[in-house]
C-alpha cells in the first residue's frame, strides 16, 4: 500500500481508519531491506490476501519469485498455522509475512531447522526492537507473559515450494487488545508490555534478524551446532525442562519431562519408565509452569 493508498483509506473510514495502527511503509522497507549484497531481493506489501504462504509458495512454484522475496499482507483472512490451524486477527493489528528461501548449500536433511531458526530471529529481534522478552514453544510458537500467564504471541509455519526452496511464514501479534483477542489463551507485543509497537521498525528488525541467522546457519553447511543454532535454540526454550505431553500422529500420546533439542531439531522426551523418545512431529501440551 502507497501512503497515498493508505491516506485515502483512512479518509474513507472503515476497517482500515484505525489511526492507532498506521499502515507499513513498503518503499520504506524495501529502502532499509534490500540490498546488493543482502539477502532479501524484494519487499511487497499487500492490503489483504488469503495467505502470504500460500501466494509465495504459487509465485515461487511459477518461477515468478526470487531467493530473499518478502511478502508482507495487512491482513490475512485465511492465515495457517501448524496443523491447519487457523489464524486471524484485525488488519494492522500484526506481522504476516513470509519469505522466499533457497538453502542449496544446506543438505536437505536440514532443512527442518528453518522454522526454529527462524524462531530464534524473531524473539531475538523483536526482544531487541520491542523490548519484550519472548521465549520458544517447541517447535515454533513464540511466547510472551502477559501478568503472569504465558500466552501464545505468534507462530511459524514453513513449507516447500518446489525442489529448492522454502516459504517460511511468520505471524505475530503486535497491537492486539484483549477484547480482539481469538482465544484466551493468546497474547501480543502490547500486552505483554513492549516498549515500542511500530511495526516498521519491528519488521526491519526482524528481517535483518533472520538474515544473519540464515547466513550463519547457511555458511555452517546447516550445520546447528557449529552454527550456535542449536545452543542459542536451547536457550530460549520454554519448552525445556517441563513435564510435557506430546500428541503424536495416530492418536498417541507421550508424557514425559523435555529435557534437549537434538542435532535433528527434534525434541527429546525423558519418560517415566526411563526411555529418552525423540518427537519429530506432533502438538506440544506444557503441563506446569516453569
């Protein structure tokens, strides 16, 4: 959206006359973002689309995107979440976005540490921009505290688009106030208390975040270890050193204590009866508070 654009919508009252929540600047990021050198090759900024994931994953599919394009949306009225999860939230009231990747110095049998990766750049670059602590739900929610209550703030979705790539998609919740919130157990930046809500700012952040965290992880081969992924990974883990229960596929269950992220980014179970269960996939319950 133009300034323009965005003067003659908030004129015109409407879903988009929120003053609170002003619109993105796209020639403004992509002045800050795109470089000769740099990773990302382009900023577009939609008003409203289904699914930033699903339009990038086509344009990539067709040929008609580039390694490092962004695509940013306002609002996403059929947004996905892990497990076909729905998610949505009121237009300016957040980051939506996705990334165009193309890791073809990393083995594929890596590949599945790009969405904690990309965990990893957006807590750490919205701690920084937004002066909000966030931590990692295992394997890609992003958690605030809101009073003394951990409250899901966003969430991380990648899937593949062709042989090469990976579209990566990010949904944060900035500017949500409790009476818009989906469920109660959600939360945003602003509830949780941060400094600064100006998405502008939040998304540079972010971006140039996960920029140096791919290229570290790309220059290591994807390597994790060697990387600092993996550690810095563990690190900002909620997930760790809580009694769990992991809803598997089939309709199996595993309770047991998380106690490490392995070399595959799986998370790994201490049992009751002894045996350390690496979960790959499934939904993750905390059972107490750390």
């Amino acid at each position: 959206m133009t300034p323009r654009d965005a003067a003659d919508a908030d004129a015109g009252g409407g879903r988009w006359s929120d003053l609170d929540r002003p619109p993105l600047d796209a020639t403004a990021l992509r002045r800050a973002l795109v470089r000769r050198d740099g990773l990302w090759s382009g900023v577009e900024v939609v008003q409203r689309t289904g699914s930033t994931n699903a339009d990038l994953v086509a344009a990539a599919s067709a040929g008609q995107a580039a390694e490092g394009a962004v695509l940013v949306a306002e609002e996403q009225t059929a947004g996905r979440g892990r497990l076909d999860r729905r998610w949505s939230a009121p237009p300016r009231s957040g980051l939506f976005f996705s990334v165009l990747l193309t890791p073809d110095e990393v083995p594929v049998s890596r590949w599945g540490w790009l969405p904690l990766l990309t965990g990893v750049a957006v807590a750490t670059g919205l701690a920084r921009a937004a002066g909000v602590d966030l931590a990692l739900k295992w394997p890609n929610d992003l958690l605030v505290t809101v009073g003394d209550e951990e409250r899901k703030a966003g969430g991380i979705l990648a899937e593949r688009a062709g042989e090469d790539s990976v579209v990566v998609g990010v949904g944060v919740n900035v500017t949500l106030r409790a009476d818009e919130l989906p469920v109660p157990q959600a939360g945003s930046l602003a509830l949780a208390g941060a400094a600064n809500t100006d998405r502008d700012p939040l998304l540079r952040a972010v971006l140039r975040s996960l920029e140096e965290w791919y290229g570290r992880w790309r220059a290591a081969g994807g390597d994790p270890g060697a990387s600092g992924l993996q550690e810095t990974y563990a690190a900002g883990c909620a997930t760790l050193g809580r009694r769990v229960r992991a809803e598997l596929p089939g309709d199996r269950s595993l309770v047991g204590e998380a106690v490490a992220v392995d070399g595959d980014g799986r998370l790994v179970i201490a049992t009751e009866e002894g045996v350390q269960a690496p979960v790959g996939a499934g939904d993750i319950v905390h059972l107490r508070p750390a």
